[in-house]
C-alpha cells in the first residue's frame, strides 16, 4: 500500500515538473500560434488591426515579445488598428495585448 501511494505522488510530481517545463511549447510554436490567431481575429475585418505582411500573405501584429514561464509562455502584442482617435497625451494609435499560451496550446487574453 505504501509503494503504491509513493509510485501515484512520485507520478504527479513528475507529471507537474512535465507540465511546468512544457517543452512541447516552443518559442516558435508560439509565435506561430500568435499569429494564426490573431490573423483569424482580423481576417476580413475593414479597417481591423495588425498590418498586412504580403509575404505570409496574412495580418500580423506590429511586434510580439515571447517570456518562456512555467506552464506556458508570456506574450506581449502591439499592433495599429484604423480608425482610432489619436490622443496626443497617450502619443500612439497602437494596441497592446498581454497573452498567455498554456502548455495545452490554449490561448489567453487575445482580445478582437
């Protein structure tokens, strides 16, 4: 009984150190990720936000910034969107989003 009971703590144990690396999540993996959604958030939205990058042929935001973190990653997004009011106090159009990336690939914090 108590082999058993150490074998299921042991396995949780390693099962949150798995979950807390998440090296499944890579760098580019996200970024990817990132993307892919925000290009769907936008995608054929008049005016909508990000910039149109002819080479990847979608809308992608101005910058991303990717912090590894346990279990997941940190993204932090800055894009122009039209039509918004210029604040001379604020000196910028652009958006920002901070977003979280979970090691299931789940996205967090991607506002339209």
């Amino acid at each position: 009984m108590k082999y058993k009971k150490i074998l299921i703590i042991t396995s949780l144990i390693i099962l949150l150190i798995l979950l807390a690396w998440s090296p499944w999540i890579t760098k580019d993996y996200s970024k990817t990720l990132i993307l892919t959604r925000f290009n769907q958030s936008w995608y054929g939205v008049n005016d909508g936000c990000g910039s149109f990058n002819q080479i990847t042929n979608r809308i992608e935001p101005d910058l991303i910034t990717l912090q590894k973190i346990p279990f997941g990653y940190k993204v932090h997004i800055e894009y122009d969107c039209g039509m918004t009011i210029y604040n001379p106090y604020i000196n910028s159009k652009s958006k920002q989003d901070n977003i979280y990336i979970s090691p299931l690939g789940k996205v967090y914090g991607l506002e339209k």
